[in-house]
C-alpha cells in the first residue's frame, strides 16, 4: 500500500469537516458582525452577566462571550 491512499483519505476527511466547520462559522461570524455594527452587542451581554458571576469571572466578561 502506498502513502498517497492514505494521505488522500486525509484530505478528504479534513476537506469534509472544515466544510462542516464553515456552514457553522460563517453565519455566526456573520450575526455576530450583524450585532456590533447595530451596537446590540452589549445588550446580549447583560443576561450573561449572572452566568459570568457563576463561574467566578467578573460581570463584564459576559460582553466577551457575547461576542
């Protein structure tokens, strides 16, 4: 057996989940841009707040998750 059927069947698995990664991203990326040119960014972050003082991390950092 030679090292191109393997390599081959690498490929196409690795061409097949990145393709799988890109119809998630793209849309999300898309919304998220969507959300800081309209500045409702902060908005989505302020019920996250609670979820962050769970975790032990300060309230602000549920703007991060947000974006």
């Amino acid at each position: 057996m030679s090292l191109a059927a393997p390599a081959l069947s690498a490929l196409r698995d690795a061409v097949r989940i990145s393709l799988d990664l890109y119809k998630i991203m793209i849309p999300v990326i898309i919304g998220v841009k969507i959300l800081k040119e309209l500045d409702l960014i902060s908005l989505l972050a302020v019920p996250l707040s609670p979820l962050m003082e769970l975790t032990g991390l300060p309230a602000d950092m549920g703007l991060v998750w947000a974006t």
